[in-house]
C-alpha cells in the first residue's frame, strides 16, 4: 500500500504539470487573484473544491449514474453549467447579487469570495480529465467493476493530493503577485470581472473540448517518467492485489494461482485450486427452464467470452465441436457471457449469436460482472477446465492451445484416443494492426485534429492516416461506447491484416473502398448489432475508405 501511496501522489504531480491541466489553469490563476490581498486562503479554497469532487466523483460518480440510470456526461455537464453561472456572477454584479440571495438567511456559503470559490473549485472538479495512465485506469475500472475499497480510497485520495500540490503552488504563486502589484490593488473590481469572463471562456473552451488536441501533446520527457512510475512490474502487482486478483490463490500452498497456471504448461493437469462458480447472473441460456445447470461429478470447461469479439468466434468450432463430442461422456460448457458494449447486454442479441454460431452448451449472462470478478477475470476469452471433483485443472486465455485443452478433457474423462476436433486453424494475427475503440471512453487511434465528444460535429479527416490509425470524416458523433455516423459519414482506415471486421448496430450500408485501387464492396448491417466484415484475403497494408448509411453505429475495429 505504500508503494501505491507513493505511485499515486507522484502520478497526480505528473498529471498537474501535462497539458492536461491547460483547460482549468486560467480559472485557478485568475481566481487566485480577484481579491487581491484580502484573500489569502483563496487559492487553497479553490483547489480544496476541485479536488473534493474529482476524488469524489472519480469514485462515485459512475455508481451513482448507472444506479440512478442517469447519462454518463451528465456530471460534466452540471459542472460547465456551475462554471458558467459562477463566472457570470462574477462578471456581472448585479446577476452575483441575485444569486446570492437565496443563500443568505442559511450556512451554506454564498456565491462570493470563499463561498465562490469553493464552489468554482467543485465545478472544475467535474470537469477536470487528467491524462489518464494505469493509476487512473486502475482507479476509474476497479471503482466501477470491484466496488470502493479502502485502498482504493487511498490511492485516489493519493492521486488527488498529487494533483492539488502543483496547483496550489501556481494558485499561490498567482496570488502572491497579485497581492504584491498596485495595479492589481485598485483594480479589483475590473478584475473580479475580467475572472468572470474568463470563467465563462473555460466552461465554453471545455463544452467545445476546443483545448482536447493540446491536452493530449503530452510531452515525451513527461510521457517516459508517468510510463516508469506506473508501468513497472511492482505497481502493476500492487494493483493486482488492490483488485484482488490475488485472492486467486488457495490458501492451501500446493495450490497456484489462475496466473501462474497460465504461465505454467498447459498440456498438463495442474492444480489451480477450487473453481469459482456463478454469481449474479441476469439469465441462462440453454437450459432448462432457463435454472443454472447441474455440474455434479461433471467435467466442466467455463468459458468467458462476449459474442462481438472476434477472437472468442474463433474459439466457437473448437467450443462447439468439444460439446457435440463428450456431452454424452460427463463433459459440460458453460459459457460466461460479460459484454464489453451495452448492446450486448440485451438477452434477445446473445441468443441470436447464439444461434448463429451454433452454440447449444448453457450459456450465463453475466451483466454485472459479478462472476467477472469472482474468477478474477481480465481478457476476452479466457477458459478454465474443471474435473470432476470442481477443481481447476487447466487456466488458458486468448485463442488457441485447442489440442492440449482436449487432450486435458479426454484425460479426465478416461478416454484418450489421441482424436482431436479437427476446425479452421487459427490464423497468425502477429504483426496485424490493433483493436481499435471509437467510442470515447477508449479512443486511442484516431488522427483527427480535434475530436469532441457528445455533440454532431462535420469532421474533415486525412485520407491516407499513419498505419494502424483511422480518421474521421464527415458528420459524426462521438459518444462513450460508439461513434455515430451523420450526412456524409466516412472513416479512412490504414491497416496490416488478411481480415477487418468492424462492431456495427443499426440498420443499413457500409461501402468499403480501397483507395490505391479503388475496389469496392458493400456490407449490409441488418439491425443486429454485431461484428461485421469489412475485408477478408491475405495479409497486407492497405488503406480503406468506408462510407456509412446514416444512423450507424460503430464501435471497434478488429484485425485476423
């Protein structure tokens, strides 16, 4: 806990001091000044406020709006609005006067001096986004999936001390020059609203995310020093323990963890301690009367995969072919369903895939990550083979390894023959562009020059982007798990693969373009939201330009 401490304050240092802060920095400056000497504690109260409702809100926030059913933006929203009526208090007296009002017979402090800025400082917390390294991934992942911990609470609160000690010593610095220069003396007033306007500049800068492209030039010295503090095997171990994952291990010492069962040889049986079973599950799939099924005195393989990614599709014939072959010799699947899109949370889509693949073995809906969590789960997929007595006895994530996971089965059930399910090989992805979000929430490889998020906006895109990056083009809009396509909606795509595929939802057309030779096709999105195809041959870099019907929703890409 000590080193994540450490790690967390020098982390939020480190972020206080990118560009990351460019956007809340005026707001702090100015304010630190608006009362000239009269207000020593001001700096103080205002990055007191923004720190409050960052830590806060960083650990709640997405709790208290999934519970309530709430949009996910809805706090940086409030928090611009906030800031724009404080600055317009600020700018305009008359307005301040009025909005102090219903304050004034209560405790609650008024909108003026200390008041203001403490709730300034409350605003901006909400609307602060710092770069975002492991620390606050780890942060912002484990509160939503795990839930509040007291470590947790630590590094976060961590994280947030790291944050207010750079700003407090430019708040500081602001007011110190502020209450030592005459002009700023007997010019309070004029200053005061001059603070206001800028204020309101900020809560119209953030809106437009006009700041977002300088956010993100993070310095290289910067970029290297935020990746050894937080991307070393040490922190990443505490951050294991902090989720838990550690609690893979079986008390007993001969047992090993699901880790190092998967570092260890998978074409032996190993002793990975007691399986986990099934909690929180929405429905099942496939069973009778939709009740989890019997697993007594059966061998078990649990599967956790999510039907729009490619990798676990290509683990379905060897799923698929296994159950058809040793259902009738004590061999059972059950296959863990944990969505990464909303879309796949809906029962009706899972059951199509279902279907489509052909897949009979029960099948759980996991929605809230509740079994996620209990089996320490981090990839898509990942199986565990089980024996008969419910011990794990084979860990594998990712594809793959077919053979020694049905050598594994047939030894358990008594019967090896050396037989083997024999199904498409897998293809050699190495080399091959990377999964590709564009959604907000993990948007890494998008070239445009700016991209707001949440608002329609006419993008004008490069048509030969670098590789593995795409480009928006056209209307589009871009919300957390998906972007949107409007009039003219294109994407420039520059690749190294034999296949693309590209998560779609709604109803309509994409015509895909090579761009050095101008071949086109069309791909029709029949209203189920699913991976689609976009490309299929041998490996090879390309570009493409993909034009898409209105309405379209687009989520990911993945390459083969």
């Amino acid at each position: 806990m000590i080193t994540l401490l450490i790690v967390g304050l020098v982390s939020g240092i480190i972020t206080a001091v990118s560009p990351c802060v460019l956007p809340v920095l005026p707001a702090i400056l100015t304010s630190a000044i608006q009362d000239g000497a009269s207000s020593r504690r001001r700096p103080i109260v205002v990055v007191a406020g923004l720190v409050t409702s960052f830590a806060v809100f960083t650990l709640l926030g997405g709790i208290l709006l999934s519970s309530l059913g709430l949009p996910d933006d809805l706090l940086r929203w409030i928090g611009i609005v906030v800031l724009a009526i404080v600055g317009l208090g600020l700018a305009v007296p008359a307005v301040g006067h009025i909005l102090e009002r219903p304050f004034q017979n209560t405790r609650i402090p008024t909108l003026s001096r200390d008041g203001n800025g403490y709730v300034m400082g409350l605003a901006l917390g909400l609307v602060f986004v710092p770069c975002a390294g492991p620390i606050l991934a780890a942060i912002t992942v484990l509160a939503a999936t795990n839930g509040v911990s007291w470590g947790l609470v630590v590094l976060t609160l961590a994280f947030s001390a790291g944050i207010a000690i750079p700003l407090l010593i430019f708040g500081l610095a602001g007011q110190a020059i502020g209450s030592r220069t005459r002009w700023v003396r007997t010019r309070l007033q004029g200053i005061r609203i001059a603070s206001g306007v800028v204020l309101m500049l900020t809560a119209v800068v953030i809106a437009t995310n006009v700041a977002e492209p300088l956010q993100r030039a993070v310095p290289g010295f910067l970029a290297e020093i935020q990746d050894r503090v937080e991307n070393n095997d040490t922190v990443q171990g505490e951050l294991d323990d902090l989720s838990g994952r550690d609690d893979a291990a079986v008390a007993s010492g001969e047992s090993r963890t699901f880790d190092e069962c998967e570092e260890g040889d998978i074409s032996v049986l190993q002793d990975c301690g007691e399986a986990r079973g099934f909690e929180g599950i929405e429905a099942w799939l496939n069973t009778d009367d939709g009740a989890a099924p019997d697993l007594t005195g059966k061998v078990v393989l649990v599967d956790f995969w999510t039907y729009s990614c490619i990798n676990c599709q290509r683990t379905l014939p060897y799923l698929t072919g296994w159950y058809d072959k040793y259902k009738d010799q004590g061999f059972e699947i059950v296959g863990v369903h944990t969505p990464e899109f909303a879309f796949e949370k809906v029962e009706s889509n899972v059951a199509d895939a279902n279907d489509r693949y052909g897949v009979e073995y029960p099948v759980a809906l996991d929605n809230s990550y509740q079994t996620w969590r209990l089996w320490d789960q981090r990839f898509w997929p990942a199986h565990y083979l089980i024996d008969q007595e419910g011990d794990v006895r084979q860990v594998h994530y990712g594809e793959g390894g077919y053979e020694a996971t049905e050598a594994l089965i047939q030894e358990l059930l008594g019967m090896s023959d050396g037989d083997f399910v024999q199904a498409d090989e897998t293809a050699d992805t190495s080399g091959r562009t990377q999964e590709s979000y564009l959604g907000s929430s993990r948007i890494a490889y998008a070239e445009n020059d700016s991209l707001p998020f949440g608002q329609e906006t006419a993008f004008s895109g490069e048509t030969e982007p670098s590789l593995d990056h795409f480009t928006f083009d056209g209307t589009w809009t871009i919300a957390s798990e998906y972007a949107r396509a409007g009039d003219d909606a294109r994407l420039y795509l520059h690749y190294y693969a034999a296949d693309v595929y590209l998560v779609l939802a709604g109803t309509g057309t994409v015509t895909v373009t090579d761009v050095e030779t101008g071949a086109s096709s069309e791909v029709q999105v029949d209203g189920t939201s699913d991976l689609y195809t976009l490309v299929s041959g041998e490996a090879k870099e390309a570009t493409v330009r993909l034009e898409l019907t209105e309405g379209l929703e687009a989520y990911a890409f993945t390459f083969g």
